[in-house]
C-alpha cells in the first residue's frame, strides 16, 4: 500500500508547510494505557497557538483514527504499545512498522486499512511517510487506575521533546543559558531549566 | 479421559483471544474454551467518588460504546436520587442513544461482520475486509459511509457536548438544552440516517439474501443454539433501547420473565469457571446446569438476534416490516442462529434511525426545561440500556452523601459469555475429528464470535490493530499438540 513520496508539503530546506495532527490514544482510566493522553497534554501547553498544529486526544485507533486524520497532511500518533521491552522505552514507528497488533480492538479494523479504506473514499489523508508514531512502551495495561507505572511516568517528559524534535519546533521552545538544557518537570507539567531531578 | 484445564491467566501483553481446545484420547474435541481477558480493579477504583461523576467515568471502561455507558450511569443515577427526568431531558437522551446504537451497528456490518458474508465467507482472508466489501459494492459505499458516520458524530456531539465522551446525563435529564436550530440539524441528519438504513438493507437482500448459499450458512446447524432470550421492551412489547422492562422468552419463543431492571439480582446469577476472567450469566430461575442448551438449562442470549426474539415486534413501521420479514425468512419465532445476528442488526439500524426521525419531530426536544433537579437522599441505584451488544447492567450503593460504596455492572458481552463459549466449543467439534484438524477452524471460530461481537475488555486498545487469535490443540494429558496463530495482516 505504500505511495510515491510526495514532498509537496515541504520547502526546499525540508520545512514541514502543510497542515499537522498531534494525536495522543489512551484511556484515561487504565495505568499505563493513559500515557498518551498524558503526553499530549504537556504538548497542548507548550504548542499552544502554532499555525498549521492541532494537538488532540481520542481513544480509538483504527477507523475513528483515521477519520480524525482526515484533512491532515501529518499526523504524529502517540500511544501506549506493549512489545515486551523495558517499560518507558520510546519506540518511533512508521504506519507499516508496527511491530505488534496485541491488545487491539475486536471491534475496529486496523490502521493501514482504515487508511486505504478512507483513501478509496476519497478522503484526504496524509501519506504513509507522513503519519508517524510514537510508541511508549507500558508495563500494565490490565488494571483501572487513574496513575501510570513510574517508569511510564518518567518517559512522559522524553516522549514531549521526542514530539517536539519530530515537529522540527526544537529552537522554538522556552530558551535557556547555555548549560542548563530544559526539561519537564512531571510533577509539575512545567518545563524547568537546570539539572534534572527525575534521575535522567 | 479429558486433562485437568489448567490455563495461566493471560496478560494484556498478550492479550489476545485465547482459545485452548482438549483432545479426549481418540482425538475428537473434549472441550474447547475461549480465553477472555478483561479489565481489572474497576468496583475498587469506583468506591470513594461521587455518584454523579459515575456516567463519565464508567464511560471510559469501555472503548467501544461509551454512550451505552454513559446513558446506563444517568439512569442509575436518576434511579438513585429517585428523579425522573424531564420529557427535554428524555428525548435529548434518546436522541443521542438511538444515534449511537445507529453509528456503532453501521460500523460493525461494513466493518466487522458484514465483509464475511457480502465479500463471501469461502473469499480468502486478505479480501474479507471493508475494502472487499467496496469492491463489490462499489466505491460509491465508501464515501456513503464516512459522510453518514461524520453527520452523525456531528449530531451526538451537538446534543451530548463531547465528541468523544458523551457528558449530557445527569440525574433528572441533561446538561444543556437544544435549540430551533439544533431540532433542525437532527432532523435532517435522522432522514439521512433512516435512507442510509434503508440502502444497508438493501444491499444485504442483494447480496446476501438472494443467495441461497448465504442463507444456508445462517441456517447452518454450527452456530445455533436453542436458549433462553432477553432484552428491553417497551409497554407493547417492542423493543426500546433505552428503556422499559427486560422480558426474556424461553426456547420456543414464550414469554418466561418480564421484571424491571431493579429485580435483576433476583433473576440473573453469575457463574465462575476456574479458567476465565468472565463470570458467565444465567437465569437463576432456571437454574446453572453447565454450557447446555434447551429449557432446562438458565444459558440465555443478548444482543439484536436476542432482542428481536424476546419481543413483540419493532416500535417503528419500516423496521417493524424487516421484523417480519426477518421471522418469515429464518422459518419464524425464535431464531437460534447466531449468524442471524448480523441481519438483526441491520433490523436494528433502521429502527433506531426511525426512532431519530420520531425524537427529533417532538416538540419538547427544544424545551428548555431539561433537568428535574434531586432533592431525596441516595441510597441504592440500578439502571440498564441496551447496548448494540445487548443488555447493560449499572447498579451503585452510595452513602448519604452520594459517595459509591459499592458498584456493580454487568457488560453484555458476561451476559452473552456462556453462549459464546457454546459457539466456539461447537465450531471446534465440528471441525475436528479424529485428531484431524481443519485448518478452516480459526475462520469458524471468528465467524461465530464476530457475530456476538463480544468485548474483549479492550477499553484500552494500545496500538491500532486488529485483534490476533491463538488457538492451542492440546491432548487430553494438557500437552500442546499444535498452536495455530491467525496471521495479521
């Protein structure tokens, strides 16, 4: 199913100029099945008012998904994902890389065929090369529980800048002296310059 | 001799369907059995919060009809405050559910259970899917179907203020009132919906009822089984989805039980097998009597197959028309067979786009009096819809203060669980003799629980995907034999 490449949406310096989606999946209820709405909603704050940008949460993946990209020309999906690593790992994933389907849906198709369903209706959807996601690897996706494992909670704040080199916006975050890089401060949400204090 | 059943709980890491079939010693299929992860801690997680946050936060258990939830939870709490909502209050609620049970039922033919049978259930597996089914109905469908689902997601969000979770319910009505405009737009949108109904239909008499091969494989002895039926009706018997009392028919179609959704407890027992998550559901009037058929055992079926026996007929003319023909066709009342279901369904998405045209022309749907407000003191409340895949149970204990001390919800698929493990243990006899396997046997399988379209507790649903299946063959010392995967495409 894959497509031409198409580079329309960038200038010649590779500068993304077409319109983009920031999907955070989860339930909000289920420990570590909640860590992608958590990570978008850091990145609502810290992309506020970005032309072009939506940053929004839905807990559907499949067909709802692709109805949600529907008018995008890029869309970064970032969700929960259980490969058997070391919890927290950040996994970066191409729409036909996706190295497992556990813990789907029976009642949704999946993504690449969500997708080539929509394109067959003639719905505008990013290509292939243009959807991305980002995958954290979660530890326990069984029990409700409004909190996450603390090493899913400690990959929220990589999960944000990972989002945020992806969108290309690096330069464009809160900017501080030489030597004191930035990070998100999870108990806070709030960005903080200076040595980092979750261990990382 | 069968082997003791021992299976490991599986985990949501690899949480798939799980189905572990026993060889007795001459090889033929002592019994198989299908593993269903699910959801731990919710009645834990619920005690400590207020009552009236309980449709919101039962809504996000499940990924998949969190309406059904949602609208099951405003009635538990209108039930706990002792409030009747308004006839705004009412209608706006009903709206959204009819509009709901539509979107989720449309979903699922085009989706899920329709491409077995409109792309052909013999057509390799790569084509069984929605692309399949617009390549012999034509693309034309494809643009159908997303307009429709858009314009009606438009219409919940409208009416029930979120597009994702819906929040209207609140005990004695809703949370904000519709306006001139708003009826308008939901007029229009339920006429659409009513001639997209009508087009489904059409293209199942097309397709699938025009060939007799199709509706052999309904009538197909592999999927039946003759139990016990249950869903809501109305005051006429017909089916009402959102509200009424829950009747339940015996085998041969007569009317055994009829009880208001209070009385459950008195009526539905839950039995536990050592191997699954899932308690499963019976009649505690009849009695547990194992994984049986016929009268004398308290197995009984939910979901639109199961709605359609246990009632009088449907509460809208066009859809009371494909009732009937549904019984003519399937040789009349009850109809055992599981794959039935799928046609039900499509039964079902015209009467609740007729019940949107009959709600959005009320008068008081724009009345702004939308919410009694509670004045008595909680204590107990029990509520239930139907969701598409049947009977929904909420039952909340609070304190004084309206704080859940206790919940309690019985899903559809618990309800459905006995006859589907029935369905699975059927089709894994009839395709296995003598220790000879057909490989045919995953896609039998699936045929028969895509129909009941059980929820795998899959509110969380991680990577976007569709749902694997493992099958382990195991002799009768437990040994595994063969272990089939269905691959994922």
């Amino acid at each position: 199913m894959a497509e031409p490449r198409s580079d329309s949406q960038r200038d010649k310096a590779g500068t993304f100029k077409g319109k983009t989606l920031v999907i955070g999946l989860g339930n909000p209820i289920v420990s570590d099945d909640s860590v992608g709405l958590r990570v978008v909603q850091q990145l609502e704050t810290l992309l506020a008012d970005r032309d072009n940008l939506d940053v929004s949460e839905d807990y559907w993946g499949g067909l709802r998904l692709m109805e949600r990209m529907i008018g995008y020309d890029r869309v970064i999906v970032i969700d929960a994902i259980c490969t058997g690593a070391k919890p927290g790992t950040i996994h970066h994933l191409a729409l036909d890389s996706v190295p497992t389907q556990k813990s789907a849906s029976a009642h949704d198709v999946n993504l690449p065929t969500a997708i080539a369903f929509g394109r067959h209706a003639g719905a505008h959807l990013p290509d292939d090369e243009e959807i991305r996601i980002v995958g954290i690897e979660a530890e326990d996706v069984i029990n409700i529980s409004d909190r996450c494992t603390p090493a899913v909670e400690a990959a929220i704040p990589r999960a944000v800048d990972a989002v945020i080199k992806m969108l290309g916006f690096g330069s464009c975050l809160p900017r501080h002296p030489p030597g004191s890089p930035t990070w998100l401060d999870q108990s806070t949400g709030h960005r903080q310059a200076g040595p980092r204090r979750d261990g990382h | 001799m069968a082997s003791r059943v021992t299976i490991n709980p599986i985990t949501r890491l690899e949480g798939h369907g799980k189905i572990d079939i026993f060889l007795n010693d001459e090889g033929n299929v002592d019994r198989a059995y299908l593993q269903i992860p699910e959801l731990r801690g919710f009645e834990k997680f619920a005690e400590g919060r207020l009552a009236e946050d309980m449709p919101q936060i039962t809504s996000r258990i499940c990924g998949v009809c969190p309406t059904a939830h949602h609208m099951a939870g405003a009635k538990t709490l209108d039930d706990l405050y002792k409030v009747e909502p308004t006839p705004a209050g009412k209608a706006i609620r009903e709206l959204v559910y009819n509009a709901f049970m539509f979107e989720d039922h449309a979903l699922h033919f085009y989706f899920l259970g329709g491409p077995d049978f409109v792309v052909g259930p013999d057509a390799p597996k790569a084509a069984r899917n929605v692309l399949g089914v617009i390549g012999k109905v034509g693309v034309e469908v494809g643009k159908k179907v997303i307009a429709m689902r858009k314009a009606v997601r438009d219409l919940i969000s409208m009416a029930g203020g979120k597009v994702i979770h819906p929040v209207l319910g609140l005990p004695g009505g809703v949370a904000k009132a519709l306006k001139p405009d708003d009826q308008a737009k939901a007029k229009e949108v339920a006429d659409q919906a009513v001639e997209f109904a009508e087009f489904t239909l059409q293209v199942f008499n097309d397709i699938v009822l025009a060939n007799k091969e199709y509706i052999d494989l309904i009538l197909s002895d592999a999927y039946t089984h003759r139990t016990y039926y249950m869903g809501l009706v109305d005051e006429k018997n017909k089916v009402n989805f959102y509200e009424g009392q829950l009747r339940v028919v015996d085998p041969d179609g007569k009317e055994f039980l009829k009880f208001p959704c209070q009385d459950y407890l008195k009526h539905v027992g839950e039995h536990i097998e050592p191997w699954s998550y899932i308690k499963f559901c019976y009649l505690k009037d009849v009695g547990w009597k194992g994984f049986e058929d016929g009268p004398g055992s308290g197995v009984f079926a939910v979901a639109p197959m199961a709605r359609l026996n246990a009632s009088d007929g449907m509460p809208t003319p066009k859809a009371q028309a494909e009732y009937e023909r549904f019984f003519e066709t399937l040789g009349g009342k009850p109809v055992h067979q599981t794959l039935a279901t799928h046609w039900a369904r499509l039964v079902e998405i015209l009467s609740a786009a007729e019940m949107m045209q009959e709600i959005a022309a009320r008068p008081e749907l724009i009345d702004p009096n939308i919410r009694n407000i509670p004045t008595e003191t909680p204590v107990e409340g029990i509520g239930v819809v139907e969701a598409p895949r049947g009977t929904l149970f909420h039952h909340y204990l609070t304190d004084e203060r309206g704080v859940i001390t206790k919940a309690n919800l019985i899903v559809a698929t618990q309800n459905n669980a006995a006859r589907i493990a029935m369905s699975v243990d059927k089709a894994a006899k009839g395709m296995i003799r003598n220790g000879h396997v057909d490989d045919g046997i995953l896609n039998k399988v699936e045929m028969a629980f895509r129909a009941y379209d059980p929820c795998f507790g899959c509110a969380t649903h991680s990577l976007p995907g569709q749902m694997p299946l493992e099958l382990c063959l195991r002799d009768s010392e437990g040994t595994i034999l063969r272990r089939i995967k269905r691959q994922i495409d």
